[in-house]
C-alpha cells in the first residue's frame, strides 16, 4: 500500500519542488531504535575521529555550495546572500565544535573533600539519542547546525525537520552520510508536528526545539513528564536602542540588516526602535531612505535583499498586524504594501511610527519585514521600554560610547545584547545565546551547546584505608577527638588554596 506523502510547494511559484513520506509512529520507533545501536558504537569512537566526520562535512559544504543554496532558496523564497549566510552558519558550527569539542568533552579534574586524601572528577557522558523539532525558517541550518554538538558529543539525532521546508533537511542528511556519519545517526521523520513531535518526545532521551512559544510549552511539559533534558528557543519582540550621540547612518544601515535579514523571519531580528528625541526624526529619516532602496523580489542570483514570506498564510498574518497598527493611528512611513505583482507572499519591508500601545503589533511578534520605531526621552525611558515585554531574546545598543552601550546592556533583560550590532551573536559562536523570560530555556554555542546533550558524572575517590573517609565522623565519638576534627576543618577553611 502506497505510503501518505506531503508535497513541498515553492513559495513564489507555487510548483511542486517534491515530496516526502509522512512518518507514522512505527517509523519514528524504529528511527529511534536504529539510533539507539547506532550510537553504542559511535559513543566508543574517540572525539577526535568524530570531529573528522565534522570536519568533512564541513568541505562538503563548500563543494557542494550552489546545490545547498539552490534547495534553501527554492523552499523558502530568501535571497542568495540569506540562503549563504545559512551555509556559512552551519560551516562555522561545523569547525568551531571540531576544534574545540574535545576539551569541552574532557574529564574534568576537581578538588576532593580533603586535599591528597580525596579527589573528584567530572566526566559528560551522552544522554544517547536526541530528538530535534526545527523550523521552516532556516531550514537547512536549524535543521543541522544545533545536531553537530549533539553528534560530536557522542549522541544519536533524530530530527523533525518543518513540513514546509523537509528537503533542505534531507540533503544536510545525506550531506553527513557522505561525510562518513555512519548509518542510523542522523534519521529524518517528517509529518506536521502535532502529529510526529508527541511520538518523538515519548522515546528519545533529550529533546532540542525552535520555535513558538505556544508549541515550546507544549514540548516542555511532555519532556517533564519523562523528566528528559529540555532545551526550547522561542519567540522574540526583539528590541534595539538608538541614543543621541550615535552615528545615526550606521545605526540605520544595522537596521537593515538586523530587521530584513531573511525578510524578517528570525527569531533575534529588530522589531522594535527606540530612538532618543533629539535623533527621532534623523534616523526615521535615514532608516526610511535605506528601506527605500532595498530590491524586493525572487532570483537565484545575488541581486536581491530581500525575498519572499514563506508562504501565503504568513504572509496575511504580517499584513494584518500592519493593517491593524493603521487602522489604528500608526503611519507608514516606507513600505506597508503586500507586493502581490512580485509572488503570492511577498511583503514590502516596512517602517511605521505612531504605534498604539493597543496594536497587535506592539506586543506580539509579527515575524516578518516589520519595524516600529518609537521617541523616547532618554535611556532611562529606553531601557523601561525595551524591558516591557514577555520576551527577552536579542536587542541591539547603538550610543556612540562603548562604556555608555556596556551600561545599558547590563541592564536590558534578553539572553543577549549586541553593542553596534544586531544579530552578531548567532555567529559569535564562543557565547552562549538563549532567551530568558518567555524566550525559552537553555542555550546553544560554545561549551553549553555541546554540554547540553550530556549527561553530568561525578566521580570521587577516597582512601580505601580505615573504611573511607566517611569513616572519619564515625571516630568523632567523645568530645575531645570532635574538637579535634573541628580545629582541623576550622583551619583548612581559612587556607587560600585548601577551601
């Protein structure tokens, strides 16, 4: 009997790019068991020859250039230069964990209860196979750039890419394959996640999502019912502060990217400006102007910046929180129009002011081209507002003052904060970037993004004399030898070096 198949429809054209089988909770099973063998013999090869495996990959990323972005492209509507800032990101992954993957696997040596007596260790082990439940946004990177730790850690992945966006998946897949992954590591099910991601959670041993916050909560109380490791990238408002004294011209050339990068549709990108009153109407101005002259539209080549929404469902939803901020009261200042004449999704990158506090806009994410920006009186007033929301992902600080931008970041509430910068951190890949508030939990890159698909072992050792060391209370039987064991404790205690 012929298997149920989903269609992957190209966004701007609307034609069928291909198809792929839907998993049914048999396959997910048998995915997570071929897994599950899988990594007993890749958990005893050494990190060094995983790190091989990563390695070529990493070649076979740049061989195989134009293929990758051909597929990423044809998915998801972006521009050559978004679809190539995909690939450089999962190559970076790639080559940063090769390198450094090792050290951050190594047993750890720690001080024992009592020094030369005791010692201690710290091993990571890994938690065996991993689920990952991505999204269509950057689908070739989210579907395999956090799954490169995960493997080099000694796990098995099983991942549910978007079933809008499965192929550039399939081929990151077969890319690892010819890498020299061996088989049964990295496995793809595909299907609509209400479906799959239940059946995925009830048998791996972590569980790895980006996404909405909806479905994040969600997924987090499945994983605590089974009470496995947990780690959600959600949603943002993502806010950028602009301060009297900073070069407004590269403030408004980082908007462009921080905001319109991938057409909006990254969970750190700009959605919100405040800007100091004294530079208000020069960085609209400027900002405007730079939007303006941003080239909307679909080509295989590099000529555009900004592409397509990924489909004709998102797309409504990005127009409706500009037709709702319009109706009621906000001004467009650049942009605002669905450009149906260039593809059934595209949305002009859009600027508006005079935003109500009551617009959907100012408090949800719209995900998509779309930038309010708002005076405000001073820093003060910039960080009141930049912290009044449920998010807290990314913001980005522009003052013209290195030490003033530095303040303020210690005092902005996201997971990360970019100094003349909006979305550095994801390629910044030695800091840990993650969300706080309702932006989710845990972190991905540097040692916590591999360290988060172990499992943390502790092992200390003792003298095997007189019973242990535990055996030392035991002698604590009369005043006189416990005030002896105190005097002992109460000098190491003040000891530089023995605490």
């Amino acid at each position: 009997m012929a298997r149920e198949r989903v269609s992957v429809v190209h966004p701007v054209t609307e034609e069928e790019l291909g198809s792929v089988e839907l998993a049914t909770a048999g396959d997910v099973e048998a995915a997570v068991e071929r897994g599950r063998r899988a990594q007993r013999g890749w958990d005893a090869v050494s990190v060094a020859q995983r790190a091989r495996v990563l390695m070529r990959f990493h070649s076979l990323l740049f061989e195989r250039r134009d293929e990758i972005l051909d597929a990423i492209q044809n998915e998801t509507g972006k521009t050559r230069r978004d679809a190539f800032g995909e690939l450089l990101a999962v190559a970076a992954t790639a080559s940063y964990y090769a390198a450094r993957g090792e050290r951050y696997l190594a047993e750890e040596v720690r001080d024992g209860a009592v020094p030369l007596m005791t010692g201690g260790r710290v091993q990571h082990p890994p938690v065996g196979v991993v689920g990952f439940i991505t999204p269509w946004n950057y689908p070739f990177l989210l579907a395999i750039g956090d799954a490169l730790p995960a493997l080099l850690a000694g796990n098995a992945v099983v991942i549910k890419p978007s079933e809008v966006t499965p192929l550039s998946a399939e081929l990151a897949v077969r890319l690892l394959a010819e890498a020299g992954l061996p088989e049964g590591l990295a496995t793809l099910v595909h299907g609509p996640g209400a479906e799959v991601g239940p059946v995925l959670i009830a048998r791996v041993d972590a569980v790895a999502f980006t996404g909405s916050v909806a479905t994040g909560r969600r997924i987090a109380v499945a994983a605590a019912e089974r009470l496995i490791p947990c780690s959600l990238e959600l949603g943002g408002k993502n806010p950028m502060i602009v301060l009297d004294g900073a070069d407004l011209d590269e403030a408004a050339a980082g908007l462009m990217t921080g905001a319109f990068y991938n057409c909006g549709q990254t969970c750190i990108a700009v959605e919100r400006v405040y800007v100091e009153k004294g530079s208000y109407e020069a960085f609209v101005e400027r900002a405007a102007r730079r939007v303006e002259a941003l080239r909307t539209g679909w080509s295989l080549g590099w000529e555009m910046d900004v592409g397509s929404q990924i489909g004709r469902a998102h797309s409504d939803k990005v127009m409706a929180h500009v037709e709702d901020a319009v109706r009621r009261g906000a001004r467009v200042v650049a942009g605002g129009r669905r450009r149906e004449d260039l593809g059934p999704a595209f949305v002009e990158p859009t600027l508006l002011t005079d935003v109500a506090a009551e617009a959907t806009l100012q408090a949800e994410e719209t995900f998509g081209p779309v930038v309010a920006i708002y005076p405000v009186d001073d820093a003060e007033a910039a960080v009141t507002a930049a912290n009044d929301t449920v998010y807290g992902l990314n913001a980005s600080v522009w003052t013209g003052s290195r030490g003033r931008s530095l303040d303020l970041a210690r005092r902005i509430e996201a997971g990360a904060v970019g100094v003349n910068s909006t979305l550095l951190v994801y390629h910044t890949l030695d800091v840990p970037m993650g969300g706080m508030k309702r932006s989710g939990l845990g972190r991905r890159h540097g040692r916590p993004g591999i360290l988060r698909f172990t499992r943390t072992r502790s092992v200390v050792t003792g003298p095997s004399m007189g019973g242990g060391y535990e055996a030392l209370l035991s002698r604590a039987d009369n005043p006189a030898r416990a005030g002896a064991i105190a005097r002992l404790f109460r000098l190491r205690g003040r000891i530089p070096g023995l605490r």
